[in-house]
C-alpha cells in the first residue's frame, strides 16, 4: 500500500509540475488568459536569495522523515521531518557561500548577480521530487505569460539531491526538459546512462569507480573471500549489481555472501545480517549504506559480540562521526575506507559565522536557518512553543562558535566541497554561455543563447565542456557521461590509546587517462584491530602452494577449492595455479612439481657397474683370444696345430679377436659412427669366424671322404687357395648386406623418451629392420650349415675328431643367438644392448672354449698326445 501510494504521489506531483510548466498546455492556457496560476504549492523547508540567474540546491538538512497524510487541500501540509543534520545544513550553506562568492568575482559573471532556492529534502524521495518540481515550476502564484510563453525558467540548474534514489527519480522528470542537475553525493553508476539522464552530473565519482576502489585494496591484500552488505534501495542494489560483476572479471575474489538490509531496519533482519557475519568465513566486511543504517546496523553487531571483523566502509559512511564512539571502536577500530576526495575552502568558516535567522537577504522566511538555531542553541522563536514548554526563546543573537555541532570543523571537508565545485561548474558553464560571440555559436546557424530567454538545455551544452580548476588547484571537468575524474581518499580509523578516534588518510586511488586505476597505500601508518597487528586472511580455502593446481569444489564459489598435485611431467611454479604446464621433452617435472629439471639420461655407460662388467668380459676375451694365438704361433710346428689348415684356425682366433672387441662398441654413449660400425663390426667378424668353421668342417668331410676308395679326387676342391676364397667370398657377402643396409637406412642415435617418462634412453635405432634381420639371418643360416656339417662328421674314426668340437662349439652358438632374439625384443633401453653384448661375449667364449680348450690342453698339459701318431689315432708314445 505503501509503494502504491508513493507512486500516486509521484504521478500526481508530475502532473501539476507538466501542467504549470508543459510549453503545449501555457500555449493553450495563453489563448484563454494573460497568466498561468499555480493552482497549489508544496509546503517546505527552504531558503532563497534573489538574483538574475537562479540556482536551485537539494540538500537533506533533515535525515528521516514521516510520510505525512498528503492532501492537497487549501491549507498546505508541512511534512513531518525528524533529526537535524549539522553536516547537511552545512552542504547547504556551502552552496550559499559559494554563489555569495560568485557574487563578488569580478571576472566571473560579472554583469549577473546568482540567487538560490534551497529546500531541504529530509532524506525522502517524494519530499526531494516535490522540491525539485517546486524548483523547476517557479513558488509565484501568479505567471505572467508573455506570447508563446517566452521567457527565462524560474532557474536554469539544481544542486544535488545526495541520495541516488531521489537523483534518478528527479532526473527521469527534469532530464525530458534537459535541466542541468550537479549532484555533489549521488553515487549510483545508473546515472552514467547518458541515455536516461540526459542532463545529469556530478562532482563524486560513481559507485562503478568505488567499486573498483574497493577491488583494488581486497587485491593489494589478498583477500579473497568476502562478505557485502547493502541498502535496499538504487545505490545499494546497484553496488551490489556492479560489486558481483566486477569481481568476476577481476578474478580478485568472491562474495561469501550479500546481504540487503531493509530500508526499516527491521530487527529481525539486522539480527539474521549480523548472524550471517559472525558465522561466516569472511573476515572482510564490505559495507554500503547510508548514515542512518549504520548505526542500527552496529548496534546489532556489538549485541552479538561480532569482533575479528576488517571492515570497508563506503563513503557514505566513511567519516561518520556518529559511529566513531568508545562503545563500537573495540569493534570498528582499523576500519578502511573510501572517503571523497578532501578540499579546503577558504572564507567559509567567516560565513559561517555570520549566518544569522533574522538576516534581511532572504527573500522568502527561511526556515532552514531557523530549525538550525533552534536546534543547536537548544531555543524557540514560536513564543506559544516558549509558553508552553518553558524553552528558551531564540533571540538569533547566540554565538555560534560556542557550538559543538561540528558546524565549524571545516579542516576535513569532503560533500562541502564537492558542493562547491558542483556551484562553480554551473557558474562557469552560465559565464561561457553569456560570453558567446553572436555568430560563433555553438546552436543552430552559428547562433548563441539569448541573454533574455535562457534556456536549461542550452547550459547542458556548456556544462558538457565546462574546465576549470578550483582554489584548491583541483582541475574540474566532465566525461562524455557526466562524470567527474574520480579520485578517492582511502581513510582509516584510529583508536588512540586514550578511547578517542581519528580517522587519517592512509592512501589513495585514482584514475587516470594514461595509467587507469591506481592505488597508493602507506601500510605503515594503517592500524589494524587485530592482536597481531597485521592484515587479517579472508580466504575460503588457503593459497595453493607451487607444485599444485586449483580444483574447484562442486557447487561452490570459485574461490572455495582443493589444491591438487600437478600430475607427473606437469609443473606449476607460482601459487594459486589454475592448470599445471607440460614440461619441454626433455625435461620432467622435480619431485615438488614446482620446476622442470633435464630428464636423467641412460645408456650402457663405461661407468656404471654393468657397463664394467662387460667390458672387462670384453677385454678378458680378447686377452684370452691373444694368450691362444700366442700359444700357437708358438707351437705352430706341432700336429695339433698344423692338423686341419693351422691358418684357419689362426683366422679364427683373430675374428674372435675382433668378436670381443666389437662389443665395446655397444658401451657408451650412443654417436652416428658407433651406431653404423657396431653392427658392421659385429656382422662382419662373426660372419669370418663362422664361414672359418663351416670351411673347417666342409675340409674335414672331404678329407673322410678321400681316404675311401675312388675319393681323391675331392681334395682338389679343398686346397689352400679355395679355402681362402670361399672365406672371402662368405665375408663380403655379410659386406655386401652392412653396406646396402647403411646406404638404405642407416643406423642412427636416438633419444628415446617412450619406455619411462621421466628418463631418456639413448639408443642407435637399426634404421631398417629388413637389413639388421638379413644381417643376423645370414650369420645363422652360416652357423646352421656348419653346425649340421659338424653333426654329420662327428662319428668319423679319427682319434682327434674336430667335427665333435665344431658341432659343439656351434650348439652354443645357435643356442645363444636363439635366446637372443626374445631377451633383445623384451629388453627396456640400456639393456637392450647389454643382452646384444652379453649374447656376442657369450657365443664368442662358447666357440673360443669349444674349439681351442682341448688343444690348448694337449698342447700344454699333455704334450705326449701332440704327435702325428696320436693325432691320427694309432696311439701314444710316453
């Protein structure tokens, strides 16, 4: 019922104000009579000076007030406003002082003398939209018209109002006939729509910058998870709005909650608020509200016994005296704040000091004058009021400077002086206007405004571009949205040892045209109202430290979440990472995950314990392959070693010889001309050993075969000469295959990083594997040949029967080189190699053994079975 009622109110007021000023209906009435009557007229507090040009000022000298039972009958209704604000009727006179300034510059308009009319909003959106309609429609009762209502509005600009609410509802009305309207405190970003109020601006900058403000210090100290409390009502909806929003592109952090208190203040909402604070994570309070709810606000706060609490106070509330007392700074001291920008004016304290009720200047009564010397002298000047309570009578002589209203403390002045500019900038914007050259306008056809019908929507245009700087040395000027280039004073609350309060500018935060936004702390001269005294955490869930990532909790803010160890190979080296990195590939990640490190490198080393082993086994069988050479260089004489071709055998011990040493070839680190010659060097040495033997065991046959009957004949196939070719003929073939398989494909080097992640295995890639398969494919298919020769020669009548050695010899070699091929197949890095390598020592010492140990043993250990006869098998001789 309420809100229908406003609304009725609203509509009703709009529609006398359209009546009484609409250019359509004045025509209408013009046909019809000489003037315009006001039929009725709001009844309110106010103040005037006359002047050529005048300005209209909404201020609430009066907080609160009581909706009256509003009626438009012949006698006017007073509205029942309570409380006296001393810093509001302060705003006022400041507006007062400064247009008496104006007044008397010689060089600011100086051919025109500014009046005011100021009315006193008492802190209600209908009280402020009937002042300003009373503003813009003129309190004469009688209009003259001219033809075709020609003439200058009753004023051309308005100062204020300070609450937002009011500043829309009054803009939305007065913006459709382009009335320039300067608030000095309304906030609301809404007001930057240039669309819906065409004709606003202001000298605070808005609750958007605030905003930013606010995000600027929860970044500059880490404080990620807080709590918002507003008003309900457009400044506070609109904070909240523009404080979510921000937040999410800032990524600065998150809201554990918003609360919106009621415009009533209702007790049991202010009990459920605080209890939402007290039992929340959030140590940081952000609060924005008007003075009036503050209070109720902290009384509630210190009946529950809320303390640990950072708080952040708009500027709405920032310097608010009336909370800065003994009782609530155990609670509120250290409190930050965003505070308007503080301007010093001189001579105000002089006019201050002659305001006096029954001055002569004012036009009309001036109420506002009088309810402030009642109010703070503690007086009357209604003598029933005097007969009937007893007070003192007002005499309007009383001195002012005895008060302690905080009238004169004028040190600290933040809406003053936006007040004052607000003044100036529709001074200066009506001086540039009234100094145009005919001709060099800015209107239609080069026109410029006529000094004998000013229009409001002619100062818009002026105002637009107005650029002054003021006293102060503070450079005023308007962006295209009306807004003035923010800056604000970032205070805080001290609490002196002694209980008392002092709220000191601790920093600031302004926007740039080059920079942006920038803040300015001194953390040093901060106090903090906590034990430690250092900022407190506000976070819903601790930084994630390197080395993990950010996983956020299902169902819960951004900033509420779990710290997960970056997987292997991923890394996240500064805090609260979102994602972990992938290291390069040659890298991993250290075992903290907070850096990348080369990755261990591996390959059959000469260093390590396996790497040793088989190279001493290596040199071991070369050493041994030496030792049996020697022996039968030195016995070369004897049967046993001249017995079947003593040069193949010598042949043999040298390939085995350079069996051993291709081994070593496959130790170290991998290079291009190792990974070529290894397998050349081995393929083409145990190719010679082997066609040796197969040539041995072939000999061996035909030698058997000569000595039957008919049989010599084959011998001639067997001499010297084809031995030695048919070796060579076998070995080049093995050439033939290595050079084909390295011209084709080469072997190569290779960092292999897909057997373990966090190591490289560096190996020789065989290039073809059609040529390594050949390579090794030939060499058992030569070991084959000769191992089923051998096995067919094994019963022959000799008494030192070679072919029982070879068939040996090659039955460890088949059997070595069979179990080589699964074990290299299934072998990681390094040991792939090393089973290559063990697989050549192994079948290197199985033929050295086999072939050379027994002769070897005779040789040495028996040398009575080293003579023909016994090698023949006709006996023995002692």
């Amino acid at each position: 019922m309420g809100d229908f009622l406003d609304t009725y109110v609203i509509f009703f007021v709009c529609l006398i104000f359209l009546f009484c000023t609409s250019p359509l209906l004045c025509s209408v009435l013009s046909s019809l009579s000489s003037f315009c009557e006001l039929r009725k007229r709001f009844n309110l507090n106010s103040m005037h000076k006359s002047g050529d040009v005048v300005l209209g000022g909404l201020f609430a000298v009066h907080p609160t007030s009581v909706f009256p039972d509003w009626t438009y009958t012949s006698e006017p209704r007073q509205p029942s406003c309570k409380g006296f604000d001393t810093l509001g009727f302060r705003d006022a006179m400041t507006m007062a002082f400064a247009i008496d300034e104006i007044n008397k510059n010689s060089t600011l308009l100086p051919n025109v003398t500014l009046g005011y009319s100021l009315y006193d909003t008492c802190g209600a959106l209908i009280i402020g939209l009937s002042a300003a309609l009373s503003l813009a429609s003129g309190q004469e009762e009688q209009l003259m018209l001219q033809q075709n209502c020609l003439g200058s509005p009753p004023l051309l600009g308005i100062v204020g109002d300070s609450y937002s609410s009011n500043s829309i509802a009054i803009s939305h009305v007065l913006g459709l006939y382009k009335m320039p309207i300067v608030s000095y405190f309304a906030t609301c970003s809404c007001l930057t729509d240039r669309r819906r109020f065409p004709s606003f601006f202001r000298t605070i900058p808005s609750d958007a910058f605030q905003v930013h403000a606010m995000i600027q210090i929860l970044k500059h100290f880490g404080w990620t998870w807080v709590g918002l409390i507003v008003t309900n009502d457009d400044y506070g909806l609109n904070v909240a709005r523009s404080f979510q929003s921000a937040l999410d592109q800032s990524g600065g952090g998150c809201l554990a909650y918003l609360e919106v208190l009621p415009w009533n203040n209702d007790p049991s909402e202010l009990k459920r608020t605080v209890h939402v604070i007290k039992t929340s994570k959030a140590r940081v309070v952000m609060v924005f509200v008007h003075k009036i709810h503050i209070i109720e606000l902290m009384e509630e706060v210190v009946r529950q016994n809320v303390t640990g609490r950072q708080w952040i106070a708009s500027e709405a509330w920032t310097s608010a005296a009336v909370v800065q007392t003994p009782r609530l700074m155990p609670y509120l001291g250290g409190t930050l704040g965003i505070a308007i920008r503080r301007g010093e004016i001189p001579g105000l304290r002089s006019f201050m000091l002659q305001i006096r009720p029954d001055q002569n200047d004012y036009k009309y009564e001036n109420n506002i004058v009088k309810q402030f010397w009642e109010y703070s002298f503690k007086c009357t000047f209604d003598p029933a009021v005097w007969v009937k309570t007893g007070a003192a009578l007002c005499t309007g002589q009383e001195d002012i400077e005895t008060l302690d209203t905080g009238l004169l403390a004028l040190s600290n002045l933040r809406p003053e002086y936006n007040v004052y500019k607000a003044v100036y900038s529709l001074a200066y914007a009506l001086d540039d206007m009234l100094r145009c050259e005919p001709g060099k306008g800015p209107f239609n056809g080069n026109s410029c405004a006529s000094s004998q019908s000013l229009e409001p929507w002619q100062l818009v245009h002026y105002l637009q571009k107005v650029n002054f700087t003021t006293s102060f040395g503070d450079q005023v000027s308007f962006d295209e949205n009306g807004d003035v280039l923010p800056i604000y004073d970032i205070m805080n609350w001290l609490w002196l040892p002694d209980g008392s309060t002092q709220v000191q500018k601790v920093g600031e935060v302004k926007r740039s045209a080059f920079k942006g936004e920038e803040l300015t702390l001194d953390e040093d001269k901060i106090f903090w109202n906590f034990e430690q005294r250092k900022p407190p955490q506000s976070v819903c869930s601790e930084s994630c430290p390197p080395g993990t990532r950010m996983a956020r909790k299902k169902g819960q803010p951004v900033c509420c979440f779990d710290c997960i160890l970056c997987s292997e190979g991923k890394i996240s080296n500064m805090s609260d990472s979102m994602e972990c990195a992938s290291c390069p590939e040659d890298f991993w990640s250290s075992p903290q995950r907070d850096r990348c490190i080369p990755k261990n490198t591996e390959f059959l080393s000469y260093h390590e314990p396996l790497g040793i082993c088989l190279t001493t086994t290596s040199l071991l069988g070369t050493f041994i392959c030496a030792v049996v050479l020697g022996i039968f260089i030195y016995h070369r004489s004897t049967p046993m070693v001249r017995a079947n071709n003593s040069e193949l055998s010598f042949l043999i011990l040298v390939s085995l010889k350079l069996c051993f040493l291709c081994s070593l070839l496959f130790i170290g680190h991998p290079v291009q001309w190792t990974c070529q010659l290894r397998h050349v060097a081995f393929g083409i040495s145990f190719v010679l050993c082997v066609s040796c033997i197969l040539v041995k065991t072939m000999v061996v046959l035909a030698v058997f075969k000569a000595s039957k009957p008919g049989g010599g004949a084959t011998l001639k196939w067997f001499g010297a000469v084809q031995q030695r070719g048919t070796v060579l003929v076998l070995t080049c073939i093995q050439a033939a295959i290595c050079t084909a398989w390295i011209v084709s494909a080469s072997p190569a080097p290779h960092k292999n990083t897909q057997y373990y992640n966090d190591k490289i295995i560096y190996e020789c890639v065989v290039g073809s594997t059609v040529g390594f398969a050949v390579l090794l494919g030939y060499i058992g298919l030569l070991a084959i040949v000769s191992f089923m020769l051998a096995f067919l020669a094994r019963n022959l009548p000799d008494n030192f029967n070679e072919a029982k050695l070879i068939t040996f010899s090659m039955l460890i070699f088949c059997a070595v080189w069979v179990a080589f091929v699964p074990a290299y197949v299934n072998s990681p890095g390094k040991y792939a190699d090393a089973v290559e390598v063990f697989a050549i020592l192994a079948s290197s010492f199985g033929l050295l053994m086999a072939l050379f140990g027994p002769k070897c043993y005779i040789i040495l250990l028996r040398p009575e079975r080293n003579t023909k006869r016994a090698v023949m098998g006709r006996g023995t001789t002692n």
